[in-house]
C-alpha cells in the first residue's frame, strides 16, 4: 500500500506564490505517473497537473504558465509551484499516483490513479 502525505498549503494573496509537495511511500516511485487534482467546495474534483515517468507534463488549460508541476525521484516527492494565484484556484489539492509503463499516456482522470493522499487547502484571497 503507497501513502501520499501533501503539505504546503496555506492562505496567499491574489497575485501570490505557493508551493505544495507530496511524499510517497511507494518503492516503484521514479516509474510512477504523478498528477495533482483539486477539488473546491461545491464542485467536482478537477485535474490541474501531471507528471509522466520521464519528466514530461501536461496541465489543465487555466494553469497552464501560472503553475509547474515536477518531481524529485531521490526524494519520492512531486511538487506544484503555484504563481500567480487567483482567488479561483481555492480549493483542497490532492496528489495522485499511479504505476505506468514508458510509452504510457498522460492520465487526467481521477480513475485513472490508484492511490490518493488526503489533500493539502489552499485558499487565495482578492
């Protein structure tokens, strides 16, 4: 069983910059695919960000140049840099991870991702 344990979060300004980070327990982490989603109270859980086995990313549109998504594989650890923030980017952050073979696609489905860590709250203030 794999533990994601994110932290991070906090409240920041309109405009600010915030960095949240994930921890695994899996011992097959540097093959993983690695994503964030975020879920804002009243609404559906969205895909923000993800993070294939090589390095390579794909993002929901309203974060694309704002947000950045990365992995350190000798920490077991996926990040998301958060710029620009905006008041609707509140939400709770969940991290997500799947195993995933070289030629996998980018998974953006929640039902695509075996394990969940419990979230980390980010609110941003106008």
């Amino acid at each position: 069983q794999v533990q994601l344990l994110e932290s991070g979060g906090g409240m920041v300004q309109a405009g600010g910059s915030l960095r949240i980070s994930c921890v695994s327990s899996g011992r097959t982490f540097s093959r993983d695919a690695l994503a964030w989603f975020r879920q804002a109270p009243g609404k559906e859980r969205e895909f923000v960000a993800t993070i294939h086995r090589t390095g390579s990313t794909y993002y929901l549109d309203s974060v694309k140049g704002r947000f950045t998504i990365s992995r350190d594989n000798a920490k077991k650890t996926v990040y998301l840099q958060m710029d620009s923030l905006k008041p609707e980017d509140t939400a709770l952050y969940s991290c997500a991870s799947r195993d995933a073979i070289l030629t996998a696609p980018y998974y953006t489905s929640g039902n695509d991702y075996r394990y969940w860590g419990h979230g980390t709250q980010v609110t941003v203030s106008s």
